[in-house]
C-alpha cells in the first residue's frame, strides 16, 4: 500500500505471543463477566484505537464536538496524558496545560462551551461528570482514547485505524504497535480509517475493506485530513498554505505528534521546501529544544516561517528562549477531518440518532 509504515520487528514476535496471552485472558475475564463493564444512562461515544501511536483521535473528537455542541451540553473525558496532577481535574479555560495535558487542554481552548474533564478513573470521572452539580446537566459523554479500558461500557464504540498501518498487517507489541490483536475490533460499532490520501480511487477502497474483515454489524469510513487558515502562534497574523507556494517559502515543520508521516505528505502538496524538525509525541519542550528550534530555522534560506501543529503550540506557547524571530514566524495549522466518500450524512446522522435514542434516564446499568 502507498507510503505503508507497517515495520515488524520480527526478532521480538516471541515476546509478543506471551504479551498476547496477558491480553487474551484480560480479554477473556471481560468477556465472561468476571472483570466488570459497566454502562450508564447517558450516551457515551468513545473515541481510540488498538495501536500505539497516533491515528487522528482529537480531530475526531473535536469533529463530533462540532456535531453534538450546538444540541446538546456536551463534556470529553481524558486520562490527561503526562499531566502532571492526578485524581479527577474538570478543566476552565484558565487550567494550565501541565494540568490536564496538551490535547484536554487544546480541546477546552478551542470549545470552552464544552466540560473537559481528566482522570485515569474512567468509570470515577464519568460518574463525577454525571453527578458534580457544576456538570450534572451533561447529555454526551465523548470518551477520548478508551479502546482498552473496558471496566466502561461506551454505548458506541469508534475504531481508528491509520491508513499507513492497517491493523490487519501489524502485530502485537513489541514486535509490532498493536495493543491487542486485530480481532479486537470486533467491539467497535464504527470503524474509521484516518489519514487517507484525498486521491484514493475504488479499487483502494476495496482493498481496506476486504483487509479489514468486518462484521455485519459494523460500519467502516474512511476520513482524510483537511487543514485551515493558518494563524501566528504568538500573534494575530494569518496565513493562507496556498500562499507559500508562489512565495517560494522555505517551511520548517516543527512536530512532536506520533505518526508525522501525512501531515508532512500534505504540507508538501502546497509547500516545495519542506524542512521536517520531529519530536516524541507528547514531547515536552525544553530549553535544549529551544535553541535547536532557532539553529534549524537560522539555517532555512529565506523566505521562511515554522509551520507547526495545534497540539504542539499548547506545548511551545509558553517555551523560553525562542528568538523573536522564531517567535514572529511561527504559525499553526489547523487540522480537521472530513469524511469521504460523500459518506458524511450518512455518518452524522448515525451519531445524532444514537444519541437521540439514548437519552439520559435516572439509573445505572451493569
């Protein structure tokens, strides 16, 4: 498949089969009752994937925001990852991103309508968001990366499968990236393909779906990102992408996300000179980072700017000792998803009827 990442460390598969018997009788204890899952009376869509890495969760979280806010009080839940708080945290739009982690704190900066909530308790956090009197008027709970937390019972369940690295050809960690084997899947209500290339023809189409081998039951969309005005990081500027190509712009693209790949095969579509500068996700950004950031850009032929994503500038924002160039070039671009295949109606409406037919009662379920 085009630009597949799918890497296999072949050497490791030993390891990865005692991994997958810890998961199968994790798995099994579920299945069979003796660990618990528990439903509630509220509409609960989760949103996350069996693979370590990055497939896209938070424009598709921030997707469904879009969706549901106008209708419904709606409130995310997150386990805050690398926060440095612990316990239950419902955030404001003045919590601090060390608080609640970049993309909780991303997700409330960008809908400060919606609860954003943070606890490694996913079952504690649904139960303080249903009964805090600050938040006891939320109709829709959005679960962000809950795949495998299975004491919660989500209502719906939305599988994110990367383009680039179908689960049906990775295996087990370590050898692999996947959490659990691909049979998982079969928990999802919906599968989503993320990432896409825009210039997928029908034979592609059929290809994934074939791979992917789903049940009856579920429903698979394939989604693509889709980028916005870019805007100063530190400013009030804007900035078109299609400008930089007849400006001949030299783009140093700063990213500490997982899974760069697309973004970067994107940026290129509008960008000639692509300098990519690649961090671990969720990296945090340190002094050290900071002089490497003004060397990479001190050495671009000019014109330049930095192109950076929007989870990153929650970590960059407040990062000392960027030069006041580096600061003065530095924008954000955007990412949203749309879904493809002229399929989005169709989508939409799957989740606003789930939603509309489950409506929150007075009690909770086993």
């Amino acid at each position: 498949m085009e630009s597949d990442l799918t890497q296999i460390h072949r050497w490791l598969l030993p390891l990865s089969w005692f991994y997958g018997a810890g998961v199968d009788i994790r798995n099994a204890l579920f299945d069979m009752g003796t660990l618990r899952s528990v439903s509630y009376d509220i509409p609960i869509i989760n949103v996350g994937n069996i693979t370590v890495g990055g497939t896209g969760k938070t424009p598709h979280v921030e997707y469904l925001i879009r969706l549901l806010s106008g209708r419904y009080h709606v409130a995310v839940l997150s386990r805050g990852y690398k926060r440095k708080t612990k316990g239950y945290l419902l955030a404001s739009t003045s919590t601090a991103m060390e608080e609640i982690g970049d993309e909780p704190w991303q997700i409330k900066q960008k809908f400060p309508e919606v609860y954003v909530a943070v606890d490694t308790n996913r079952r504690h956090g649904i139960e303080r968001l249903m009964n805090d009197e600050a938040t006891k008027d939320v109709e829709v709970i959005l679960l962000d990366d809950a795949y495998q937390h299975r004491y919660v019972k989500p209502g719906y369940n939305i599988l994110l499968v990367d383009y680039h690295r179908l689960i049906s050809d990775d295996r087990l960690l370590p050898a692999g990236r996947l959490r659990e084997r691909p049979s998982a899947s079969r928990r999802a209500t919906t599968v989503i393909v993320t990432k896409c290339p825009q210039h997928i023809n029908a034979m592609g189409f059929r290809v994934i779906m074939s791979s992917l081998n789903l049940r009856p039951y579920q429903q698979l969309f394939f989604s693509t990102f889709s980028y916005g005005t870019m805007h100063q990081l530190w400013g009030d500027d804007t900035l078109d992408p299609e400008a930089l190509r007849k400006d001949n712009t030299h783009v140093l693209l700063l990213t500490g996300i997982a899974g760069p790949r697309q973004m970067e095969q994107d940026v290129r579509r509008f960008v000639q000179h692509i300098s990519p500068l690649t961090f671990p996700d969720h990296h945090y950004y340190t002094k050290r980072d900071a002089e490497a950031i003004n060397q990479a850009f001190h050495e671009l032929p000019k014109p330049h700017i930095i192109v950076t994503t929007e989870k990153d500038a929650a970590r960059l924002k407040h990062l000392q000792g960027l030069s006041d160039e580096v600061r003065e070039s530095t924008y954000v671009l955007p990412i949203e998803i749309s879904i493809m295949r002229n399929e989005k109606d169709k989508f939409d409406k799957m989740i606003n009827d789930y939603v509309r037919e489950n409506k929150r009662n007075s009690s909770v379920a086993p």
